[in-house]
C-alpha cells in the first residue's frame, strides 16, 4: 500500500465548452462519487472553471486549470492571474506543460515565476518536466530532468515544497498513443525522487507526489501507478471520454 495518496488529474486542454463541462461533471460526480482511496482533479478551460466550480462543490473532485500568469494584475491581454483562479475555485494550475514550452515558448524561467506565484496564492502547481524523443535517444533524459527541476524549483523553500506536484511527461509520449513502459516510468521517477532527497530533505522526498504523463489509457495506469514512485496520472485524451476516465480512476486503485 502506497503512503502517498494516488491523485488522477484530467488535463482538458482546448477541448469543452461551459455547457459540455456542465454535463460530463454531472455524469463524472455520480459516477465516482463514492471513491475515497484516491484524489481526482480536473483541470478545464479557463472558461468552464466557474461552471466546474458550481458543479464540484461539496463533492470529492478537485478543480485546477490549465495555466496563469505570474503578475497580480495589470496591462496583461488576455492572461489570467492566480487570483482569479483562485476565486474560481482552483486548488491546482498546471506549469510547464510541454505544450506551453513548444508553442509559446515558455522556458524555465517563466515557469519558476508562475510555481511561485501559484504557491503564494495557496494553490498547489502541477510542474510538468519531461524529455523530447531525440533527447532520450541521445541518453540526455536525467541531464535534461536536473534542468528542469533546478531552473523550475530555482528559490522554492523546504515549505514550498510540500505544496508541489511534480509531473514527469516524456515528450515524446503525449498524445503519440507512445507510453514510457512501467521500468521507464519508474527510474525517472526515482530520479526526481532522488534529486528532491538531495536538495531539500529524504523525508520530504518521500511525500511529494510524482504523477506521470504520457498516452495514459485504462488497460496501463494499474501497471504504472503500481511503480513504488508513481503516484498517479496527469491524464489527457483519456480524460475527455467519461467512460475512459472513469475507468482510469477505478484501475488506479491499487
């Protein structure tokens, strides 16, 4: 039995609209509604959080979203700040999605400052690292990983880190149908498990949760959770099927 609690985080990315959240929340709330074992997120659009807030109060999914900028307010067109997260009910703001540093160029330093700022709004970021295909076949994935969480966590405190989620993504693994094997899985893991033993503290490294990400189906998550330092799925595609989903959250309780 793991110590750390399993957390499955649903990633919509630009997919639902208010009214399509609206129903799949309801059918998703009922159809879980009695798991307890593990936590269960979802992470809509910036435009279906206030629905999804409506409709997950007072039930045991957890909301987050998607991305924030780091300044408070301001002449920021078309951001979002943690405050209006926040206030929209987020208790998680994914950070470092491989597809923000691709499409929008976000690099390390960009994303300390958004960790930071989540983590000064008391909501918890979902820090997404993660090798490219090329980089893995040139034997690069720990070198580019100790970037990541160096640049990334670059300033954050023994106490910051306790609120951090950390989500290890192979690249070359999302959205391809690609999955990391279980052994894959498991040594990086073991490897941002070591590195957080050393920079911070061994018993703080053994409560951070670890999600992994990367073409997660229901017939692999029991296989993958069931690695000593996976603790969970930031779940994609899979996440906008509800009969999918649901499934992913049932096969991840070990």
């Amino acid at each position: 039995m793991k110590k750390r609690k399993i957390l499955i985080a649903g990633n919509w990315k630009m997919y639902k609209t208010p009214q399509e959240t609206r129903e799949f929340l309801e059918e998703l709330k009922s159809k879980v509604s009695s798991i307890t074992q593990i936590n269960i997120a979802v992470c809509p659009p910036f435009t279906s959080l206030i629905v999804a807030k409506q409709i997950l109060e007072g039930s045991n999914i957890k909301l987050g979203a998607q991305n924030v900028f780091y300044e408070e307010e301001g002449a920021f067109t078309g951001e979002i700040s943690c405050k209006m997260l926040k206030d929209a009910g987020c208790e998680f703001v994914i950070i470092g999605h491989s597809e923000r540093r691709k499409y929008f160029q976000e690099d390390d330093t960009l994303i300390n400052k958004k960790i930071k700022a989540v983590l000064k709004h008391s909501m918890k970021p979902i820090f997404c690292i993660g090798e490219t295909l090329q980089e893995r076949e040139e034997n690069k994935t720990f070198e580019v990983l100790n970037i990541q969480l160096e640049e990334g966590l670059r300033g954050i405190s023994i106490e910051d880190m306790k609120n951090i989620v950390i989500a290890y993504e192979p690249v070359w693994a999302i959205g391809t149908g690609k999955t990391a094997t279980s052994s894959q899985a498991q040594e990086a893991h073991r490897f941002i498990r070591d590195y957080i033993s050393k920079k911070f503290s061994s018993s703080l490294s053994e409560e951070v949760i670890i999600l992994y990400g990367g073409s997660i189906k229901p017939h692999n998550i029991k296989e993958l959770v069931s690695q000593e330092d996976v603790d969970g799925g930031l779940v994609g595609g899979a996440s906008l099927s509800i009969d999918s989903f649901v499934s992913i959250i049932q096969n991840s309780i070990l």
